[in-house]
C-alpha cells in the first residue's frame, strides 16, 4: 500500500471542493458539475492505479501491469485534465500569497526559466513527443525488470507518466482558465498518430515469442495459471485495446467538433 497517494488524493480533492464553492460566475453551473465529477474520477482512477489489489498484481503479473499502466497514462491524466482543477486550488491560496506569486511569476527573473521550460514543454509535438518515448522507453526489458526490482524507481516512473499524461492531454482538451492549445484537425492528428505509435508496441509485445521480462519469466503464481509468455500476450492485448480506448474516444471527439465547424462553412458558402 501507497499512503502517500491516498492522502495526497485525498488533500487534493478537499482543496478542490473548497476552491470550486469559492469560484462564482462565469462557466454554468452545470459545466462545473460534471468537471468536477471528472476530477473526482481521475483521483479515483489514480488511486485504483497505485494501491492493492492491483498494485500487487502488477508485481506478478504483466497483463496487471499494463492495466495499472493504462489507468496513470490514460484514463487518470485526461479526467484531471477535464476536471480543470487549476483555479480551485488557486482559490485556495491565501489573497497575499497569490498577489507574491503572481508577481514573482510575472516579473522575477528566477521565473524566466519557468516561462522557457513552460513554453518548451507546452509545444503539442514536445508533449506528445515525450508522452509516446516514455511508454517507450519503460517498456525496454532493462528498463522494466529495474521498474519491478527497485520500488523507488517505479514509483518515479508512476509519477513521469502521471505528469506526462496530464501534460500530453493538456494541449488537446480544455482545461479553464487554460484553452487547447489544438484546433480539432490538428488534435484528430494528434491523437490518431498516439493510437498509431502506442499499438506498435504492442503489437511488438504481442508478436513476442518468448518472455521479454525475467522478473515475468520466473512467477509462478498468475491468477489463472497463465504462463508467462500467456500472460504477456495478454498485456499487449490490454494495450492495444483498452489502453488506446481513452485516446479513441478523444478521436472521434475531435473528428465530431471538426466536421461541425466545417458544415456551417458548407452551408453558408452554398447560400452565396
């Protein structure tokens, strides 16, 4: 078991509820109801994600594995997104705190390699850049088996994808005050060539045809009495089906708000 997940999950969603009785006017109240249901599932998920039963599972079994991998990449990460948390916590700041931080971060030189970092990282190729090499990278056999023997560096690992995955979502949804950085062509792009990526590793995975993980090669106990190479298959199964689910929906999504934008187009060049 995580604490440290339960209480931060916990802190983050008092600090939300708080912040969010705090905000008045502007978006509709029911906008503001169903982000916060988003929120509150994203921190579900999370929580699901890091603590038992699954994350015991997911020391023994690669298909466990992959489904933990799917909830911290792409099913938390786009809830919290939609949750727009931002301005609640923000509300929650003491008046004097935020009048110094927003000062600091306007004019303070200390802040200018924030506004860089920022401006770098907040690029939709960045983003989806590092989102797709780290799913990448951690799937490398040398990487993983250190992922399964050393819980300090697997639990960083949870952390970058948590903070990768908000970051990659971030530039294609709308999260208030902050507005996608993607016009719906270019997110339907975005996430189309996500799914592409994403489903070529797994099917690399699934292809395999012997164990890629030796911490996987040697448990002897799998729910199911799923051999080991079995039970990888099923891992690449959950990530070329469930695991791009999250970013199909954001698909077709995307494709829906664009061919809406282009039919009043249609229709008012045909009435000229």
């Amino acid at each position: 078991m995580n604490p440290d997940v339960i209480v931060l999950a916990l802190a983050a969603a008092v600090l939300y509820e708080l912040g969010r009785r705090r905000l008045g006017g502007g978006r509709s109240r029911r906008e503001r109801g169903w982000r916060a249901e988003a929120f509150y599932a994203g921190l579900v998920a999370l929580i699901v994600a890091t603590q038992p039963p699954l994350d015991g599972l997911a020391d023994r079994s690669f298909s466990a594995h992959m489904v933990q991998h799917l909830l911290l990449q792409t099913v938390a990460p786009p809830l919290l997104v939609l949750g727009a948390p931002w301005l609640p916590v923000w509300r929650m700041l003491p008046p004097a705190g935020r009048r110094r931080l927003g000062r600091w971060l306007a004019s303070s030189r200390g802040a200018v390699p924030l506004h860089l970092l920022a401006r770098t990282l907040g690029r939709p190729p960045v983003a989806w850049l590092l989102f797709l090499v780290a799913i990448a990278v951690s799937h490398l056999p040398v990487i993983f088996d250190l992922a399964l023997r050393d819980p300090l560096f697997h639990e960083t690992e949870h952390a970058l994808f948590l903070g990768l995955g908000l970051l990659f979502w971030s530039r294609a949804l709308d999260s208030p005050p902050f507005r996608a950085r993607l016009r719906p062509p270019q997110a339907a792009l975005y996430f189309a060539t996500a799914i592409a990526a994403e489903s070529l590793l797994a099917l690399a995975i699934l292809q395999a045809r012997s164990p890629l993980y030796s911490p996987y090669a040697v448990e002897g106990h799998r729910a199911g009495g799923l051999t080991a190479l079995a039970d990888q298959q099923l891992g690449g199964a959950v990530m070329l089906e469930p695991a791009s689910l999250t970013l199909l929906i954001a698909l077709i999504w995307s494709l829906k708000r664009w061919l809406g934008a282009a039919q009043p187009s249609a229709a008012a060049g045909s009435n000229r």
